[in-house]
C-alpha cells in the first residue's frame, strides 16, 4: 500500500453538472475498482449534493459488488470529495467605471474563480432603481467590490455602496444568511463602506486591487475569495452540512485539486504546462511556466450552461468552419437547448461535431482571457531581434508571467492537457484537433489528455497521500495521445518549409508552407528551411516518438493562414450532416394543480399597502416605492477650501458647526474655518436638507438626504429675488419645463453679483410664467408600484419591504423566459383573427417573426409558446443569447418557451392542459437562471 494510503478510498469529484465518483484499492499502488458518473442534484426536486455523491456509490456498487453505503446511507470507505457544485462560485461585481476598477474587479474575480454575474459600475446606463432591481435579482455566492485609487474621491464608491445596501440581495442558497462582501476599493471609504453594508453583508475588508494609477495589486482580494469560498459559500450549497462530516479530509474546489495535482507533477518532470478544464459552466486555465502556476478560469466559457456564450463571445463565424455543413440556425438552436438541458450527451456525430467546433472556439477564448489575467504580453522590439538573431519571432507572442520579469514563448510550453466531458467523449484525433485549432501550440509541444477527469481526485488524495496520488495521476489520468511539430515564419504554400525523415520506414516526407499530416509513430528527424524555426538548437529537430506526430505547416502568429484542420485531408466529417437531434428538448413536468406562494418584493425600503389576511386581486398594489432612493452627499472640506490651505486636525475638528446625527438644511454652514493672513472667515454648506451619518477626521462630511417632500405646487418667485422684470428671467434660468431638479439644485446661478435661486424642494418644473416671473415646482413623481399579480390571500408581510401571497391554482413551468412579469387575460392564438389588448397569448406552434411582430403590435402583454429558432429571436431580442439568466430584457412584452428553442412544437401535456385556461388569468414569472440554485419561468392561473 502507497505510504500514508488508504486500502480502500471512495472519491468525488461533485461538478456543476455531474458527480463523477471513484472507487480505488490501495497495494503497492492505486488501482481502479469502478468509476461511476451520475448527475449532480442541485436542482429541485433532488435539492442536496448528497443524493448526488449516494447515486454514484449505488451505481459503483452494481458494477464493483461492493457496499460503499451503510444502512444509514452513509459512505463505508474512507471518503473524499472535491466540489465545484452549482456553477463554481457566483460573484456580483461592484466597481466604478466599466473601463477602469470595475473591469479591474471583473478581472480579480474571475482570476480567484468566480463566475461573474454581473459587473454594476456608474456608468452601466441603469438608473438607480433599475441597478437595485437586478442587484435584487441575482442571488450570488459572493460580492466584489473595488473603486478608486487611495486617497481618491470616495463620493461615488460611497453612493454605490448605498445602493447595494439598500438592494440588499439575498445569497443563493440560504436567503436567511448574509453574503460575504469583499471590498478592496480605496482605503479612504473603508470605514464607510463598513458602516453602511455592515447590517446586511458579512464584510471583508483588503488592500486595495488599484492602490495608484499606475499599479494593480489582485492578489489580497484572490486570496479573500479562496478563504470565503472554502469556509463559507460551499458550506451553504444544498447538502453540503450533511456531506462534510462524511469526509476523511477537508473539502476544496474542484479547481484548486487540479492546481495541487498539476504543480506537483510539473515539479517532478521539469516541463513548462498548460492545462485547460473545460466544464459545464467555466473553464479552468492552469499553466506551470518557469516554476510559477498561474489559474485562471474563463468565466461563461463552458460546454452546457455557458455554451451560447462561447458563441456570443468568439463570434459564429470562428465556428462555423469548424463544422462544414451545418447551418448557423442549427448550430445556434443545437447550443441553445444544450444550455436548457446542461447534462444531455450528442446523440449522433452531428452533434458531436458541433459540440467540438464550439468546444475549440471555447478553448481559444479560455487561453485568450488567461494570457490577459495571468500574463503580460512583451513582444521583442527590431533591436534585441537583431541582437538575438531570432528575427521570425513575430511570428509568436513572447509573455512575462505577473509577478516575474522572466519572458517565454509559446514555443516554450512543453505539455497540453486537456480535460473535461467534450474531451472524454471524443477519439484522440478529435482531441487532438480541439487542442490544436482552439490553441495553436508552437514549436514541437507533447498533447495529452486526462479522458475520465480524474485529475480532481488526484489532487484531494495528495493531500492524504501525495507519492500514492501522483503515481496513480501519471499511470492512470494522464494520457499522451501525440506531438505537435509546428514551425513559424512566412509560409509559402510554393516551396517546402519543413522536411522530416523517419528512419524507422526510411520514408521522407517533404511539407510545404499550409500543408498538414498526421504521420505514424517514428524516428522523426525534422529539419525547417531557411528562415522556418522550431525553436529547438540549430533548429534540427530528432523525435524518437511512439506517439502519432502531427506536422502542421500552417503558420503562427502573423504567418497563420487560418484554415481549419478540418478542411485538410487529415481529418474528415460527415458527409451528409443532418439536424440536430430533438432529444435535447427538457422533459416538460405535468401542470401542478393546487396551493401556490409568491413573494412580491420592492427593490428597495419603500411601503407596504396590504396587511395579513387580506384578499387581493392581480391589479392590486401590494407596495410602492414613492420616490427616489435617499441620496448620499459628501461635503469634503479640504477640496472645498483649496489644497493650497493646509488644515489641520486641531482646525479641522474645531471649524465643525455639526455633530453626527444632526440635521440640517440646503445652504446652512456645516463647517467656519479662518483665513490665518486676512484674517478672514469662509464657511462650507450643505448642498441637500439630510442628516449627518459620519464625519471622517480627514475633514470628509457625510450627508444623507431626507425625503420628506410635499406634493403642493410650490411657487419661486424669481424675479422678485433677483429685483428683475420677470420677462428677463428667461435668459437667466437654468432649468427648462418639465425637467426634474433635486432640492438645492439651481434654478438660476449665482453670477455677476446676483444671488443664486435654488430649488426649495425635489420635483419637475410644473411651469414658468414670464408674466409674472415665476416658477412653480412640484414633486408628483409616479410612485414605482408593485402590484400582486396574481389572486390570493396575503399570508405574510415584512414591513416595509414584501408581502408573501398564497392562492390557488395551476402552475404551468418553462424552459426559459424573458421580460417582466406581467398578467392578463390568457387568449388562444388562432381562435379569434385578432387579440385583445392587454392579454397574454398562448400559442401550441413555434412562434415565428410574424407571431412575434403580432403579439407586439395589437398590445398583448405576454407570450406562452412552445419554441422559437434562435436566429428569430435573436433578431426580435436584439441581442446574443449568452447565458441562461434572464429576466431583466428590455422587451415590449414577457415571453415563457415551454420547450426551448428550435421549431419545437407543444408537448402533450400542455397542449391539452392550455385550451381548457382560456379566459382565465395567466400570470407570467418569466424570470430564468440555469445555473446551481436553478431558477425556471412559470406561468400561474390562479382563483
């Protein structure tokens, strides 16, 4: 038995979308016993990982004869487990701008192996509310939040940070905990930052990710999201409190196994490695160069759940070469139901084929957004090529690790290893054309595969038995299925680049620039043509290999032709392609008939209008938020007064005319300072009527806005304050009809010796007489309400915030939605010619643009169909079908795809469940999430 094994050793792995178990006898070495793969159980009815990781050692059991459970349940071995359950973690980005900290945090979060939701900056063109709603809405394992240099201007990073505060999203799993928030933004607003999200998330303070302009510092806040994630966000993933006591060893991301396994082969062999994990949801990048691992993972770029947005992302015209004779509605509608019904297998080789075109645009995009996050791109400049003689180095990029002032290239990498289900199911040619297309490796580079994915278990059992595990990792795991001979220079498709002798055969092989083959194993000696290099000494190459070799005469870099390996004669497709398969379609659950509960909930703190108990109707307003959120105003004293004139603390703390807590108006004093040569006074005032929640000793005043506004018009009269005539005030005001000014906000500016004319209230400019030579303002904001929907009682409130409803009814799910929810009457398409405004119309056919164009243009509210092909809806969405959240699409009405997308027609089920609704109310919750806490659109008549 290995040193410090086990006899016997039950292992998981538990994914986003399978739980791949292994069961292995210990000896001299590690052997194989079972392997078993069964879905991951994170989406109801089957809510608990457990059930997931019981399944696998049921079915490892039928194909071992062993017992791995006890009459409890629970695993007889010693067992350990891996987890990356639930689409890895789900991280919400806050930051300031889009180009700046916010792609910044973006960045850091993916580099620690978030899954990014969604970044919010102040410039992502949400209006306050519409920010709160969907920060609302998105139930994440874990918020980053980043924004502005130390000692920069806070007051944006503050109002943001109200904003989330007031959002207050709830976690994925368990709504009753907190989210951990890790801000590592500018140290000035720390301590406010604390104050104000303290109450509603478990905070986590770091040093900041952008400290100066000119310098980023990521690690602090990757290593806070690696601790967070193992000690906190995996224990709240469904069954995961009944998982951990059954292990012999601490539980640790799927990825961060891989990485331990990885590094310590890398160690042993010397060789520089790039690894690529292609999941479900993500893709994982290991690369071990000169002695450094570096991980990232390619957010949304995955082969189920993010499958459509490998197309949005590397663009369908990258793919479709890759697999001649498919149409581009076909491959979209193909990636689309994949990404409904994440753990369906190709069921002919059509569809595998689409799966590799896509999986190949996916690794090139996985090692595009690793080269940005891990590395840092330093091609040589003419003078140091013309010092180190390698003037075909254009032809390749030259990258320096973060972190190290080391270069290499991508000749330098001597091993590729590919991993994950697309590569478990394919043959080691088409592995071997995924890596080559989707990578590119260069110079004379050893491909491998690990087909079964059990690099995760290897790394869980180093920690146990670290010789044991890599031994098993190389024997068992690793498989080496070819050599990669690719040089670079300026290929010319007219004369021979490469010329390669096997001495085995005596055959002689003369390749010209483009060409392609895939030789036989051998005794290859290759040497390039002048001006061609393989990047090796004196550019002469010997291969003693027993692997196949493949000579790809392509080019690199600028010399690449980019035609794909397929269109060569090494490789063939089917010749006559045909559709994909329907069998993708998501088995359609039988309308449920019977007691319902919904939540209807304000994006943030405003009032509730109905009490427990109470009847309500669909149109009946539960709640309202009645104005704006309370803004926060920063008065920062130092900046006011001019940095010219350096204060003190002593003068700082002795100028305050206000104390935390007080309140006071637009234009009083909140701070008298003394010119120390004139001899002179100046003061600081308020630019809102609120309440002071902080004064920083930097000399920083905190303000929050009081909304205690009244609904009377109010009269200015402006000519009267200024001592004009009042037809003269047109060419002094600042404000035109109808648009809307905060209170304390100028009418009129205080230039030329006149007095400023300031707004005495919140409220749009109802009207401007020149006769008189007056403005009337009034606060008659539309109250943003929040209707019930649905008929039922109310069963619950929280004050201020929701209101539980129970009803009555049928419960119809989806496949996927987009839009608002909405309600109204449900009408049949094709029994009346026209519909009725304001309905919700149900069709049992695909719907088509004109169906669409229809429903849009004669008023109705919502759409029931069973599918739509993805170009339609790509061109009546107007945007890519990326990943499956959905719910906040700007669109004209709500629409629910019973079936998914193609030219499916409605299930069984539904067909003969619909007709019989007609005339009753639908309501519409188009709202979707195919990810770990999945979230289905349904439809409820309700009573």
């Amino acid at each position: 038995m290995p040193s410090n094994g086990f006899h016997a050793v039950f292992i998981t792995d538990i994914g986003s979308t399978t739980t791949k178990g292994l069961l292995l006898r210990g000896g001299s070495s590690y052997e194989v016993r079972g392997a078993a793969t069964v879905p991951t159980t994170v989406e109801a009815p089957q809510e608990n990982v457990c059930e997931g990781v019981r399944a696998a050692a049921r079915a490892l059991g039928e194909h071992t004869g062993e017992e791995l459970l006890d009459e409890h349940g629970n695993p007889r071995f010693p067992y350990l487990t891996t987890s990356s359950a639930g689409g890895g973690l789900q991280m919400m980005v806050v930051g300031l701008t889009s180009t700046d900290t916010g792609k910044i945090a973006q960045l850091t979060a993916q580099g620690a192996g978030g899954v990014v939701l969604r970044t919010f900056t102040v410039d992502d063109r949400l209006s306050t509310v519409e920010r709160m709603a969907v920060m609302r809405d998105l139930r994440p394992d874990l918020i980053l939040m980043a924004g502005g240099v130390d000692g920069g201007d806070i007051a944006n990073l503050v109002r943001l940070a109200e904003t989330l505060s007031l959002a207050h999203p709830r976690p994925k799993f368990d709504t009753s905990g907190r989210i951990p928030l890790v801000f590592c933004g500018n140290a000035a607003a720390r301590a406010y930052v604390q104050q104000v999200t303290a109450e509603h998330f478990e905070v986590h303070v770091v040093d900041n990710v952008r400290p100066t302009l000119h310098e980023t510092n990521p690690q602090p806040a990757k290593d806070a999201i690696l601790d967070i994630f193992m000690h906190t966000v995996m224990e709240r993933a469904p069954g995961y409190g009944q998982l951990k006591p059954w292990v012999a060893a601490d539980i640790i991301p799927t990825p961060l196994a891989v990485e331990r396994i990885l590094t310590r082969y890398a160690r042993r062999h010397s060789q520089n490695i790039v690894m690529f994990d292609m999941g479900g949801a993500t893709t994982d990048v290991f690369s071990w160069i000169r002695g450094s691992c570096q991980r990232t993972v390619a957010a949304n770029i995955g082969m189920s759940y993010s499958i459509c947005n490998v197309i949005a992302t590397a663009g369908v015209g990258e793919i479709l070469p890759h697999v001649p004779g498919v149409s581009e509605g076909d491959l979209r509608d193909y990636a689309a139901g994949k990404m409904l019904n994440p753990t369906y297998i190709p069921s002919d080789e059509t569809e595998e084929a689409i799966e590799r075109a896509i999986g190949l645009a996916g690794i090139a995009q996985a090692w595009k957004q690793h080269k940005i996050m891990a590395f840092s791109e330093a091609r040589i400049g003419m003078a140091e090529r013309i010092l180190k003689r390698s003037a075909v180095d254009r032809f390749q990029e030259t990258l320096t690790p973060v972190g190290s002032s080391s270069r290499f290239r991508i000749s330098d990498i001597d091993l590729v290893i590919a991993a994950g289900g697309i590569f478990s199911h394919a043959s080691d040619k088409e592995v071997l054309r995924i890596v080559e297309d989707g990578f590119l490796p260069t110079g004379v580079t050893k491909i491998a595969v690990d087909g079964s994915f059990w690099s995760p278990h290897c790394g869980i059992l180093a920690s146990r038995d670290e010789a044991g595990a890599l031994e098993f990792f190389e024997r068992q795991c690793l498989r080496e299925i070819a050599w990669v001979v690719a040089p670079t220079g300026a290929m010319n498709s007219t004369r021979v680049v490469v010329s390669a002798v096997d001495r085995r055969s005596g055959k002689t092989y003369r390749l010209r620039g483009n060409e392609v083959m895939l030789a036989p194993p051998g005794h290859w000696e290759v040497t390039p043509a002048p001006g061609i290099s393989l990047y090796r000494k004196g550019g002469h190459v010997v291969l003693d290999s027993s692997l196949p070799v493949l000579f790809d005469c392509r080019g690199r870099g600028v010399g690449f032709c980019g035609s794909p390996l397929i269109a060569s004669e090494a490789w063939e497709f089917p010749t006559s392609p045909r559709r994909p398969a329907l069998g993708l379609v998501r088995p359609s659950a039988a309308p449920k008939k019977g007691p319902f509960t919904i939540v209807r909930e304000l994006p943030y703190d405003g009032e509730i209008l109905v009490s427990e108990g109470e009847r309500v109707t669909p149109e009946r307003v539960v709640g309202q938020n009645t104005l704006a959120p309370p803004r926060v105003f920063i008065v920062n004293i130092p900046q006011l007064v001019g940095y010219h004139r350096t204060l003190s603390s002593e003068a700082l703390r002795e100028g305050l005319l206000v104390q935390e807590g007080d309140t006071v108006a637009v234009g009083q004093r909140v701070f008298r300072g003394r010119e120390p040569l004139l001899r002179v006074e100046f003061f600081c005032i308020s630019p809102v009527r609120g309440r002071v929640v902080r004064i920083e000793e930097g000399g920083l005043i905190i303000l929050r806005e009081i909304q205690e506004h009244t609904t009377e018009p109010v009269t200015i009269d402006v000519a009267k304050i200024l001592g004009t005539r009042p037809k003269r005030i047109l060419h002094m005001l600042k404000v035109a009809l109808g648009e809307f000014l905060w209170e304390g906000q100028e009418i009129v500016g205080g230039t030329g010796g006149r007095p400023a004319v300031r707004a005495p209230i919140s409220g749009r400019i109802a009207a401007i007489d020149l006769e008189q030579g007056t403005v009337v303002m009034q606060c008659d904001t539309e109250p943003r309400a929040c209707r019930a929907l649905v008929y039922g009682t109310v069963e619950r409130v929280e004050q201020t915030r929701a209101a539980t409803i129970a009803g009555e009814g049928e419960v119809l799910a989806g496949a996927i939605g987009f839009g608002r929810e909405t309600w109204g009457v449900l009408q049949l398409h094709g029994k009346t010619p026209r519909f009725s405004r304001d309905v919700i119309v149900a069709t049992l056919e695909p719907a088509d643009s004109a169906f669409l164009r229809r429903c849009v243009e004669e008023g109705a509210r919502g759409i029931i169909a069973p599918s739509v092909d993805s170009m339609t809806w790509r061109e009546f969405s107007g945007r890519e079908l990326a990943v499956g959240v959905t719910g906040d699409e700007d669109l004209p009405l709500a629409v629910i795809l019973t079936e998914g997308f193609g030219r499916v027609g409605m299930n069984p089920r539904y067909r003969e469940f619909l007709p019989r609704l007609e005339g009753r109310i639908a309501t519409l919750f188009p709202r979707t999430q195919i990810r770990a806490g999945v979230i289905r659109p349904k439809a409820i008549f309700s009573e």
